[in-house]
C-alpha cells in the first residue's frame, strides 16, 4: 500500500491525473474503472486538459464505471451517466463502444444484467487501473457497510447516510434513488492497480479506518488491504487521523527515488 499525502484537494487531483495519464501512455488500451462524485471533477478535468494540450489518446482505452442509481434515465442530471458525459467522455475521443456503464433503467432480470456487466469486463481482459473515492462511512462504489467481501456486480440497497449525503444534488421533492447498480467488492480487488482519492475532513474518519484499522465489512474501503497494489491519494483534512504519517512520507520518497514511474 502507498499513501500520499498532499496538501490541498488540486494537488490530490492532479497526482491521480498523471497516473492515469502516464498508464494510458504505457498501455494505450488501457482497461480503466472509473468512478463519479466531486472528488473525481478535478481529476477529469486534468485528463481533458492533457488530451487537448498534449494530446492524450483515449481512442484504445476501454472504461467502466462502478455503479449508477436505479430508477432513473441516462440523461437525468444527477445519473452517473450523464456526469461522465459532462467531465469526461464528451471532451476526448474515447469511442462510444468502449464505454461501459450499469443501466439505470432496469426494471427486473437484475441478476443476469449484473452478470454480463461481469462477463464484459472478463471478455475485456479485466481492469488494469480503477479509480475510486470513498463514501463518509466508508464505501466504495456503493458497496455499503455490511457488504459481502468477495461481493460481485450486483443490485443493492443505499444506506440512510448516503441518501442523505446525496439527497442534497436532487431537486426539492425529487425523489431521490434509494437503490443502485455497483461493482462488488470481490471484483474491485480482482483489478490490476487501484488508486483510491479523498479530500475533505469528512472523509478523515473513514480514510483512517480504511488504512489504519482492521479490514471489516463495516468500513468496505477497508478491504483494500487485501489488494497488492493500492495507492491512496489524500489531502491534508482527509489525512488528519492517520496516525503512521511519518512512516508513509519515508515510503513516498522511497517510491519516488526507486520507482518513479509509479507516480507518473
């Protein structure tokens, strides 16, 4: 596991921008998970920048994302769909048939649905790099405390904490979506590479618990520990209660000095 602090929300950005960057440049048909959510804005929006400035080449890479709400349309602004559309997907020139989101819009059959998004990332040669942020309690994807560790692509129900988190981006009186399509844990860990941001002192709580505590359903991110090559990318708030900083700065620069590549 490699920890680096930053100190402000740009810089986590930034640094997460030019890993994905530099394994798209290493593997131009990159398989790569994405995630959505504010952490994730900054991070697209560095992307963009590169693919018009130096020109990035997306048109081999291969996504999919982690998960969507259940109930509404691809275009609904609040749909995972059409925030990647927004900050990523309509601004570089990523094919259309190489990206992959759950469907929002089932209504029924949501087992073998969830199954072929497995197959598709399977046929793809699996995930060579996914993106994660980290819920307030603790999620990732929508993986919610009390998920099943070995967990699969899967329909599932959102916790109170997340629908108030994520109530606020609806409308007054839209009803907010109380269930979504998500990524199982199982299959998170089955990816190649996993980089994991956070920012913010909300999130403080949950990132220690998820690096420093025990792995438990009760905290998912937690389950990282497991995977054999995951980077947490966090700002100053987001890192206040680790308590092994000095140990995980003496890693960074280990890392920088031996193995820079992993950092671009």
């Amino acid at each position: 596991m490699l920890v680096v602090l930053q100190r402000s929300k740009e810089e986590v950005s930034w640094q997460a921008a030019q890993i994905v960057a530099g394994s798209i440049r290493r593997k131009p048909s990159l398989r790569l998970g994405l995630a959505t959510g504010g952490t994730m804005v900054g991070v697209y929006r560095e992307l963009v920048k590169m693919h018009r400035e130096s020109g990035l080449d997306f048109s081999r890479v291969v996504t999919f994302n982690l998960d969507e709400y259940l109930g509404i349309a691809p275009t609904h602004p609040q749909s995972f769909h059409h925030f990647m559309e927004e900050h990523l997907f309509s601004r570089v020139n990523i094919p259309r048939a190489n990206i992959h989101l759950p469907d929002g819009t089932l209504s029924g059959n949501y087992d073998a649905y969830c199954e072929k998004y497995e197959e598709a990332i399977r046929d793809a040669g699996g995930i060579d790099l996914q993106l994660l942020g980290i819920g307030r309690n603790g999620h990732i994807g929508f993986n919610e405390p009390m998920s099943s560790l070995g967990s699969r692509t899967r329909m599932k129900e959102l916790s109170a904490e997340t629908i108030e988190d994520n109530r606020k981006a609806f409308g007054p009186g839209e009803r907010m979506p109380e269930c979504a399509i998500t990524v199982g844990i199982g299959t998170i860990l089955e990816t190649r590479r996993i980089l994991l941001l956070a920012t913010g002192a909300s999130k403080a709580d949950a990132i220690a618990k998820s690096i420093e505590g025990p792995v438990a359903a009760s905290v998912t991110a937690s389950a990282l520990q497991l995977h054999r090559d995951v980077t947490f990318i966090v700002d100053e708030q987001a890192g206040a209660q680790l308590t092994q900083k000095p140990y995980y700065e003496h890693v960074l620069k280990m890392t920088k000095a031996l193995m820079p590549e992993r950092l671009s």
